[in-house]
C-alpha cells in the first residue's frame, strides 16, 4: 500500500480565492482537503503537513515550518520514514477535489524502476508524484517544476483528469462541478445559494 504525503496551507493559501470571504474561503479549503484524503485514505497511510489549527483528520500530522511547499514535503516524507511507512511514496497536494482512490493507485502503478512518476498541472507546475523511494524527492516546486522532477530520475508523465485539475478559483470549482468530491460539491452548493440570497 502506498504511503501518502498532502501539504496543507491551512486558509491562508488559495490566495486567488481571496475574493471570499474568510469563512466561506476555509471552507472550500477544508472541503477539497477532506475529499483529498478520503481517496487517500481508501489507498494508505497519510501524513498532512500543516500550520493550519482544529484539523479534524484520521490522518497523521505533521508540522509545517512555512519554509514553502518543498520544505513541507521534505517533512512529511521524513515523518513517514522514521514512522516505518513503506514505498511507494506519493506526494498530493491539497487543491485536487476531484481526485479519487483509482487516480492515486494508478500514479502509484506509473513509477519506473528506481524512479518517479508525476502529474503536472496545466500550468506546468506538478500536482502528484509518485516516488519509488524518498531520496529522490528534491524541492524543486515553482513554475516549470514539473519539467525539473522528471529530470531528477527515470520518470513517467501520466495525464489523469482528477490530477491534473487543480482548483484555484471559484470558476475553476464550477467548471469542474459534475467532478467534485462530495464535500467540496456541498461547499460549492452553499457558495453559490449565498450568491443568490
């Protein structure tokens, strides 16, 4: 079984879903997190890395220092090993509410001997990786980063919908509607009768 590593910003990320308001913000944050690891969950054990406070998970927590996302994974892949989790590991982010059991088995499937395979976003950033073993995680995350991990050892670039599309926007949440979790489906919902009222 998979080991799996999430790093979560808490409500302060997301800042292009500023336009909300806090509360209605750390909602669809909270939701997306929680569809996120209900299809982790269904595959292994996971680790959040997180500042964020009152994070209700089965998951293990793992404390983020805020040094950005690299230092964050670097956390929670090292937090796996001394807890004994075994490889493969994948590296999810938070931000995928579409994502299910079958994508996350799938990219686990996708990893070269002695290697990686990755999912990289529209914008050429990366998503999800899979990594035969830890050592060969680097924080390369930023523009152009998917580019970067596959240079780091035999890689695959696998194209999985639920992985690729990330949420940034609300519009990005309507456009993906028919595909969300059932949590960030519900947060939508709310989000769009406060709209109305």
């Amino acid at each position: 079984m998979p080991t799996v590593v999430v790093p979560f910003r808490g409500t302060e990320g997301k800042s292009r879903l500023a336009g909300l308001p806090l509360a209605a913000r750390a909602s669809v944050r909270e939701a997306m997190l929680a569809d996120v690891l209900a299809a982790c969950a269904a595959v292994g054990t996971t680790f959040v890395v997180t500042n964020a406070r009152g994070l209700r998970t089965a998951a293990t927590l793992v404390a983020d220092d805020g040094r950005g996302q690299g230092a964050a994974v670097a956390a929670g892949l090292e937090a796996a090993e001394r807890a004994g989790s075994a490889p493969p590991f994948l590296v999810v982010n938070a931000d995928l509410p579409c994502i299910t059991a079958r994508d996350l088995l799938a990219l686990a499937g996708a990893i070269p001997d002695d290697g990686l395979a990755l999912v990289a976003a529209a914008d050429g950033t990366t998503n999800a990786l899979a990594l035969s073993s830890p050592e060969l995680f680097a924080p390369v995350y930023g523009p152009g980063s998917a580019a970067r991990f596959a240079a780091l050892a035999p890689a695959r670039a696998l194209e999985v919908p639920n992985l690729i599309d990330d949420v940034d926007t609300v519009a990005d949440l309507e456009r993906l509607s028919g595909r969300l979790g059932p949590r960030t489906r519900r947060a939508l919902t709310r989000l769009q009768a406060g709209a109305r009222a």
